[in-house]
C-alpha cells in the first residue's frame, strides 16, 4: 500500500512541475505581446515613468503573481527566460529596476 501511495506522490509532483512549466511559457508568450505595445506607447509619447508603471501593471505583476506558489517547480531553463524578460524591459527603458528571480533547491 505504501509503494502505491509513493508513486502517487511521484506522478501528482510531476504533473504540478508540468503544469507550471506549460503555465510560466504561456505567461511569457502573453509577456512578449505587451512588450511590442510597450514599444507602440514609446511612438505615442509616453515617458518612462508612465512605461514603468505599465510594465508593471501588466507584465512584472503576472509574472511575480504566481511565483511563490509555482517558483519552486520551474525548470532552470524558465527562471533563466524569466529573467531574461526582466534584464530586456530593462534594456529597453520600460522598468528602471532590474527584477531577478532566484529559488534555492528545496531539502528533503
């Protein structure tokens, strides 16, 4: 009975690393469409306190959301695209704070 509950536990922590992977790539999907109307409010006029507030309503916000909850199952490669995200808003001018995501390894 033990060893049913054991690969129990196994295939609902796969599927939650799954979930979240399939989740973070659409949010970073979504992410890549705000930057070009980011681009879009740049040709409109608007000033750089006004894109960061923007970014961070729309974009840094969905990111940060649901990062305590899904942060310690993403895979190196997402955090990495994450904070390439982050490190290009910056580039670009929409934030003016460069944000960083970092998770240690959980112990068992």
């Amino acid at each position: 009975m033990e060893g049913c509950f054991s690969e129990l536990n196994t295939i609902v922590s796969e599927a939650v690393i799954l979930y979240s992977s399939i989740l973070y790539s659409s949010l970073l999907s979504t992410c890549n469409q705000h930057f070009y109307l980011l681009k879009q409010l740049i040709y409109q006029g608007l000033s750089l306190s006004q894109l960061h507030v923007i970014f961070n309503a729309l974009t840094a916000s969905q990111l940060l959301y649901a990062l305590p909850v899904w942060g310690g199952c993403l895979s190196a490669e997402l955090m990495n695209k994450i904070n390439g995200l982050f490190r290009k808003a910056c580039k670009y001018g929409y934030t003016t704070e460069l944000l960083v995501v970092r998770f240690a390894p959980k112990r068992r």
